[in-house]
C-alpha cells in the first residue's frame, strides 16, 4: 500500500496505463480507487469539458471487482483494472450506442464491437461512451446530436473531431485512454487539438466489427493516450485478425511495445513539400520544422518527398466517404430501431420522416452528397474518379516510401478554432483535415503526437505516417521524440 | 404468333441455394420456420455489424457456372444494390455487378426435336431480402425477415429465346440441372425458384430489338409460357393497332392471364451500385475450380444415354426419366431391387406420375420407396396378381405408404389361378348368356372381349385372365 500521504497527493487519473499497471500490480492501488478518482474527475469537470454522452459507472465498479480478483490471484492481463473511454461509436452491448445521433438515441446494441470484445478479455473497465460528430462526420464535435464538447486547453474552442470526447476525456484526465475511429483524421485531429497520443492503424489492422459504419473503406479504429507508450500498449490489445470482418488484416500483430525506446539513427524522415501550405498556422509551421530538426538531432536524416497528388485528396474523400455513407446510413429508416417518427400516411413518409427529423443537417448533407455522387450518369464523373485519384494517392505514397521510412508532417493546419468558427461554412470546415485525410485514403498508418504549442497555449500536433502494417516504425519514431521533448508532460489548467 | 413477328426472350432466374446457413451468416436457411426465429444482427442489418462470405455458395455458384459451361472469374467482387424497402433491412442488397462470378456459358435444350443453344450471359451471388405480410384488414404490415440473406444465384441467358415453349424448355432444363448438381430444390411455387422474363417482338428478318417489357411474379412452370405467350400477343396488338411498345416493368396475374403495368422506365430505380467496401474480391484459383470440375454429378443428357444403352429404354421413356434426378434415382434404385426396367419406367411414367400429378406432388415427395415398386411388379410376374388388380393394389400403396404384399393380403386380391374354381366361373357366365354364346358361334367374335368381362366381373377381377381366356377358348371352341 502506498503510505497515506502518496495516496492523498497522488492522483491516480493522471497516470497512465504503463504507470497504473504498475501500482495495480505491486497492489499499491486498487482498481476500485483508480475509479475513484477518475469518477471524481469527471464529477468536477465534465460540465465544462461535456466529453461524455454515456457514463457507465456502475458498470465500472462491477468490473472493478472483477479486476481486483484477477489481480490478488495474479491473473491480470494487459488492461486488467485500466479505466478506458470508448467513442460512442462502437457497439457496447446492452450500452447505450448513440453515434451522437437523434436516430439512435434510444439505441442498445444486443452485441459487442470486437474492440470492446478484446479490451474486456484484457479486463478494461469501461468509464462511459465518449461523443462525437454525429455518425463521426464532422471535425470539431459541433455535429453531435446532442452537445458540443469543449477543449480543455481553452473551453472557447473545439476539441477537434469527429473523436473529439474522447480525445478531451483524455486530456482533461476523465479516464486514462481511449478510443477512437479516423475515417479522414478523426482520431489524429482531436488528438493534436487536445495535445495527446492518437494513432490511426494501418486500414484492416483492427476490426471494424461493431463500429457503426461511416465510410466501410476509410474507417479504422485507433487508440488515443496520454503518451505514445500507452498507444502501443492499446494498439496490442485491440489489434488482429477477426472473422468477422472480412477485410481485416491476416497480418502478423507484433509486440508494439518492443519497438519502442530502439534508437532512430539513420532514419530516413520524408518531409513533404505539399504539406506546408499557404494560409497554415505560423505556429504550427514552426513547431513542425524544429520537429523535423529534433528527429534530426537524434539520428534521423532528412530526406526530400513529394506526395504531388494531395492537393485532390480532400475532393475524392468527399466523394467516395459520402457515397459509402449514404449507403451505410440506408438501414436507418425508423422501422427496425432507434428513431421513429410520428405520423406518416405511408411507407414513403414513414421513411421521410424518420430521417428527415432523425438525421443533424451534416449527415443529411453528406448523404445527398453520396447519393448524387453514384447516380446513373454521374458514377463515372465522380465515384469512379475518386476512385482514380485514390489510387494516384496510393501510388504516391508508395513512391515517397521508396525514399523515406517515415513521412512527418502537421496533422491540422491549425491549433483548435473557436466554437461556432467553422460550423457555419462546411468547406473550411472539410478542410481542417487536408493533412489527415490522404492517410486514410492511401490506407497507411499514422499517429498524431504533441510536438508544441501556440502563443496561446494551444497545443500542436505533429503527424508521422509509415508505410502498410508498420505501426511499429512510427511508434518508435513517436517514442523517440517524445522522450526527447516536455510535450506530452503538459496538462490543462481546467 | 401473326407471320410477320418474332419474339425475342431473355431469363432472368432467380435460384435460392440449398446452403445450410445464409450467405452472410451463420442463420439457418431453413424454410418455413417461424417468423424472424431465424435471424441474428448482421441479417437483420443492425448498426455496426459486417457480411461473412458463405464459401459454400461460391461453390454452388462456380457448380453451375460449370455446368453451364461458363468461365470462371478468378476475379469478381460485391457491390451493393441500393433501395429502401422493408424487406430489405440495410437499405441496400449485396449482389454481383461489374465482375459477377460466372460469364459467357450457354445450355442446349430439344425443342420439338431440334437443339437450341441458349446462351448464358452470366451467373452472379446475391442475397434474397425478407418477405412482408400484410394484414388483410388491419393497418399493419408485418416483416419476415427469415429469408433476408438467403443465397440467390441469379441465372441471366441472352436474348436466344424465341418462343413461349422454348422458355418453358429453358426453365425446365435449368431446373434439372440445378437439382442434378443439388445446389437448388426448383421449387417455383414455393419461390425456390423464379423467373423474371424481358419480352420484345420485332419483324421477322429485322435486326434490331424491340422495346422489351419485363415481366415479373411469374410463379409457376405453367405461368412461364402462358405470361410469355400473353406478352407476345398484347405486344403484336399494340403495334398493330399503330402504337408503340414502352419500355417498363409489368407483373404476371395468374388468376385473370393477363399482364400489368407496374412502373415505367421513368419510375424504375436507380440503384446507385458501388463496389462492397465491407467485402474483399472474391479470388478463385484454377485448382479448385479443377476439383469442383472432377466432381461434378452426371447430368441429364448423360443420363438419358445411358438409361437407352444400359437398360435398353426407348429414347421418349429415357427421356421422361433422366429430365428429373429424382425420378431417375427412383428409376435406377427400383430396377436394382429387382424390378425389369421396361416395366419400372412404365410404371413411373403412367401411374405414379398420374397419382403424383392429381396430389400436386413433385417426385421429391413420392411417399413409395424404389422397393415397394419392384416388389409389386414382381407379384404381377409372378402371377399373384393380375395386372388390373395391381392398379388397385398400387393406389392404395401410394395412399397408405403400405407394401404391395400388405395391400394384396389386407384386401383379398391374390389372384384366382385355381382351374377349378376359373372354369366354374367361366361355366356360369356362359349359361347366363346364351344369346350372345349363339352369337359368337355364328362368327361374332368380337363378343369374347365380353365373356371375359364377365368372368372377371363374377370374380371381381381376381381370376387370372390369361386362364380365363383359355377355358373361354376351349368351352367356345
């Protein structure tokens, strides 16, 4: 037992996974007190941060008990005791799944999401369902259905999204890591807006099972943390083949946490020219050039990397994400589940209310965007052209891979906006992930890491992107900086 | 048909496949359970869940496309179909688009002694969607969602068809191999299996199309000549009458014979395909398809082949058995129990399929085993029974399910060979008939047909008639 005094200064929802796997296993803490604290957290902040839609408090503390058993017979597992958030976009069963959306509201999924499925065989213990842009279609939290979250470097601001609850849940210390899903950078956005750990896997690196669809073909789940040790540790737990997602990877999953501390000598980092836009941040240039310097100083060596596609990157994903997605969201239709209007004098209307009143305005702009995308006579025009342009984005990143190992760039373009900034023009919205949204489409990994913050104390995120199934590489790139840097140390004053 | 028209016709078959379970999961496929009993979250399209591709209905589906002598894509991939109907749970059906499965095959069918080739144009996988109920009187409509995720295979033949008979010829070849490889049971009534027909006519000599109208709930053998031969028909009227044939989608009513309109070109969806992005392409290698080849059943043509040179079947017979696997298992099994095969195929051919016809039951559901055949023509060899008496003794077996030795004995049907007891019948109708024994004596041997009548009336048809005929011969003489 830790003395009195450690217990009473120490508190124990601002460690981390690593940190508390360790007291819960010497049996310094119990499981019960973690929650303790958490709890206590999110009793004092939440109000101002309103990252969660969902607590499942006492849920947790049956699963507290559980964890303690495990570990007074030293049977614990890699989370065993860990209270974690999950994005209100993965099925929980028996657990209220809202996507943040009025058409679920009332949604209890009769299954698990495989993500939950293997946190629980790691003995995780669910603190509640973070929120979200509705259906994960937004970059800043405003679509939600139901409140914005804010961020908790500065409570005018976004947190970013569409993960942007659990990404301040994070930073704000209401639970020690979480979940995400980044169909276009909406794990690594919020992440770098909230100035913590997101990772984007490789695309079929984690099931998709029980995520609730936006884009099938975009769409990877991810974990967000407070340093890059933890991401490793989340990524293992989650990571793997599963049966029942057809398109997830048969890939060997190695021991993340193994690359992690190797040195980067002779690295080679790609720097992207494309990437450093007009109109960027000045902060944010800054601190991703001396970045680029520190990764340098540590033994990486530069090297030049053109991606000469990215400038129609953020047009093709708002073809082929919308055109999915209009599909996804087909099943929605007040029959089945969730929402249902009232009244409606035929099938027709049944349908037409149900959706025109379940649906938030963005949703319902992204599938008339689908819907139009794959009509007879424009499929060619655009689908299949967005198709292409993937395609030319793969290839570019293929390219740039023969030259450098890891790709480093911003993850936004800027630090968090203000609430209500962007919500009123959609294209500057769309655009707060022009460095995030090639990724996806090219399917490759990348993790979004703290590397500064603005004049106003907003934090900055720094981007590193690998080639297909080399989480690894990126995460020990991560690793290396990040212990060469305070960053990550850094907490809000809420 | 007026002279100056042709009719052009193309297939659309929709077949379920006997897989256990549906195609996306593990559900059972089983007909006739109650409703949405056999469903799970991913059939019923609930938030989140994905499809798992059934590999035994790629299996089925390459069978057939074997057997139909298509390539093999060793490349094809899902799309989805997109639609909003309550039957349809996710708002969207998987199916085949841009690279279905199979392509490029055709089958040969007889028609009045002629080979036609029809061309296959491609066979793709599908899921089937759900069936809603509607309440006769009340404001609901109910949604069964046992069916949704079934396996469908759709069968689509080019435009090679040029009558309503051919069709029905196509239809029922296709069923036959579909059972021959038991991937589809070829049920149309209960919708096992179901054809869609585009019907256009043209001059004759002219090269180009007609506007073709397509023609749906076409839902028995039956139907799909007579709807076809409607279709033709209103089609030449109309372009007689000066007007023109539109394109649109019409729907079969079997009660009135007739065909009507359901929505026009304008009306028909746009279904926005798109590749399946929660499905990988499907890739199959040449060694299986190899192995799928090596074990592929014998089909009909064969069959009838063999049943001329092995049993010495006429052709017409050999035919009659071999178009149907369940009738010639029937064939073969109660000829190896015994029974000579001209006389096995006689019997199925008249009196079970008379008895299974007036039950409406397929020969899936004959309620004898090969056996029970060959043990009653064996009592009619043996003489136990004359041939008369075995149709009597047959019909009751079909109603019973009882043996031929059961029914003879329950009933008192054993055939009178006793001469003693022949002759005193033959005795007693000759003296009850004088006149016409004159007659016949005067040369009117027509009357013998009457005596034995007679004879076997008095014996209630048990006396051996070739006895009856002997002793009517020798008392006559």
């Amino acid at each position: 037992m830790l003395n009195a005094i450690g217990r009473n200064t120490l508190k124990l929802n601002e460690l981390t996974v690593s940190e508390l796997r360790r007291l819960l296993d010497n049996r310094g803490i119990k499981p019960q007190e973690v929650l303790d604290d958490v709890y206590n957290r999110i009793d004092a902040v939440e109000d101002k941060v309103k990252a969660y839609i969902t607590i499942t408090k006492d849920s947790a503390y049956e699963m507290a008990k559980d964890a303690e058993q495990a570990i007074l017979s030293n049977k614990q597992s890699l989370l065993t005791g860990i209270p974690v958030a999950v994005k209100d976009n993965m099925c929980t069963k028996g657990i209220s799944t809202t996507c943040a959306s009025k058409m679920l509201h009332n949604f209890k999924p009769p299954y698990e999401s495989t993500v939950t499925a293997r946190l629980k065989e790691q003995e995780y213990i669910l603190i509640g369902k973070t929120n979200l842009d509705e259906f994960a279609m937004g970059s800043s939290t405003e679509n939600s259905g139901f409140h914005t979250t804010r961020n908790p470097w500065d409570p005018e601001r976004v947190p970013g999204g569409s993960s942007g609850g659990s990404a301040a849940a994070v930073a704000a210390d209401e639970c020690i890591a979480a979940l995400g899903s980044d169909t276009g950078g909406s794990i690594r956005q919020p992440a770098a807006l909230c100035g913590v750990v997101g990772l984007k896997p490789t695309y079929g690196r984690v099931s998709r099972y029980g995520l609730v669809a936006f884009a099938s073909s975009l769409d990877q789940i991810g974990p967000i943390t407070k340093n890059v040790m933890d991401s490793a540790i989340m990524l293992n737990a989650v990571a793997g083949h599963d049966p029942l997602d057809s398109t997830s990877a048969p890939a060997e999953v190695p021991d993340f946490a193994n690359f992690l501390g190797q040195d980067i000598k002779g690295l080679k980092i790609g720097i992207p020219k494309e990437y450093f836009i007009e109109g960027m941040d000045k902060y944010v240039d800054d601190a991703v050039r001396s970045a680029a310097k520190k990764l340098e100083s540590l033994g990486a060596i530069p090297v030049e990397v053109s991606l000469p596609h990215t400038g129609y990157a953020v047009a093709a994903y708002y073809i082929l994400a919308t055109s999915e997605a209009s599909s996804n969201l087909a099943r929605y239709d007040g029959v089945k589940y969730g929402f249902r209007a009232q009244g409606g004098k035929d099938l027709l209307e049944i349908y037409m209310n149900a959706r025109s009143q379940g649906f938030g305005a963005e949703v319902k702009r992204r599938i008339m965007l689908g819907t139009y995308a794959l009509s007879a006579g424009y499929y060619d025009a655009y689908y299949k052209k967005g198709q292409q342009v993937r395609t030319l984005i793969k290839q570019d990143f293929d390219n740039a891979f023969k030259e450098a190992d890891v790709i480093v760039t911003p993850t936004s373009p800027t630090p968090a906006f203000k609430v209500g900034e962007k919500s009123t023009d959609p294209l500057q919205m769309y655009l707060s992930d022009i460095f995030t949204i090639s990724v996806n489409l090219a399917g490759v990994p990348a993790i979004s890491i703290p590397c500064g913050f603005t004049k106003n104390n907003l934090p900055i995120g720094l981007q590193m992107i690998g080639r297909h199934f080399d989480e690894g590489l990126i995460l020990k790139a991560a690793y290396a900086y990040e212990q060469s840097t305070e960053w990550h140390t850094r907490r809000p004053a809420l | 048909m007026s002279g100056k028209y042709e009719a052009v016709i193309g297939l659309e078959v929709h077949a379920q496949m006997l897989t256990d379970t549906k195609i996306f999961c593990g559900c059972s496929t089983k007909f006739g359970s109650e409703p949405n009993s056999q469903t799970c979250p991913v059939c019923i399209g609930m938030p989140g869940v994905l499809p798992v591709l059934n590999g035994k209905a790629v299996e089925f589906a390459i069978k057939t496309g074997i057997a139909m002598n298509c390539k093999i894509s060793s490349y094809s991939r899902f799309a989805r179909k997109n639609y909003f109907y309550p039957d349809l749970p996710k708002g969207y059906q998987i199916s085949q688009y841009e690279l279905p499965i199979c392509e490029h095959g055709h089958i040969e069918i007889m028609v009045d002694g002629d080979v036609r080739r029809i061309g296959i144009t491609r066979i793709h996988m599908e899921e089937d969607a759900g069936k809603n109920i509607h309440e006769e009187s009340g404001p609901y409509s109910f949604v069964d969602l046992n069916r949704a995720g079934v396996p469908l295979m759709e069968i689509v033949s080019e435009p090679d068809i040029r009558s309503p008979k051919e069709a029905a010829e196509y239809m029922k070849k296709l069923r036959t191999i579909l059972k021959d490889l038991d991937v589809c049971d070829g049920n149309m009534e209960q919708g096992s299996l179901r054809c869609d027909a585009n019907v256009s006519v043209r001059h004759v000599g002219q090269k180009e199309f007609g506007t073709r109208a397509e023609l749906k709930n076409i839902n028995s053998f039956r139907f799909v000549e007579k709807a076809i031969e409607y279709e033709i028909k209103r089609q030449i009227k109309v372009l007689e009458d000066g007007g023109k044939v539109i394109q649109e989608t019409r729907l079969w009513d079997s009660a009135a014979g007739v065909t009507i309109s359901m929505r026009s070109k304008e009306e028909a969806h746009d279904y926005r395909y798109f590749p399946e992005p929660d499905l990988v392409p499907i890739t199959v290698e040449q060694k299986w398809i190899d192995e799928i080849k090596a074990s592929q059943p014998e089909f009909s043509d064969e069959r009838r082949e063999r049943f001329v040179s092995e049993y010495g079947l006429p052709q017409y017979n050999a035919d009659q058995l071999a178009i149907d696997r369940s009738t010639s298992v029937l064939f073969e099994e109660a000829v190896k129990a015994g029974g000579t095969p001209k006389d096995v195929a006689n019997l199925i051919i008249g009196e079970l399929t008379r008895l299974l016809n007036e039950d409406s039951k397929t020969f899936d559901e004959c309620p004898l085993r090969p056996k029970q055949l060959a043990d009653m023509l064996r009592l009619i060899e043996n003489g136990t029974i004359s041939g008369k008496i075995a149709k009597t003794v047959f019909e009751e077996m079909y109603k019973t399910g009882k043996d031929a030795d059961t029914v003879v004995k329950e009933k008192g049907l054993v055939q009178i060979s006793d001469e003693g007891a022949i002759e005193k019948a033959v005795d007693e109708a000759l003296a009850k008939n004088r006149n016409e024994v004159e007659r016949y004596k005067a040369g009117d041997e027509k009357l013998m047909g009457f005596f034995v009548g007679q004879v076997m009336k008095a014996t209630k048809g048990k006396a051996n008639p070739q006895m009856v005929n002997e002793l009517l011969k020798k008392k006559l003489g």
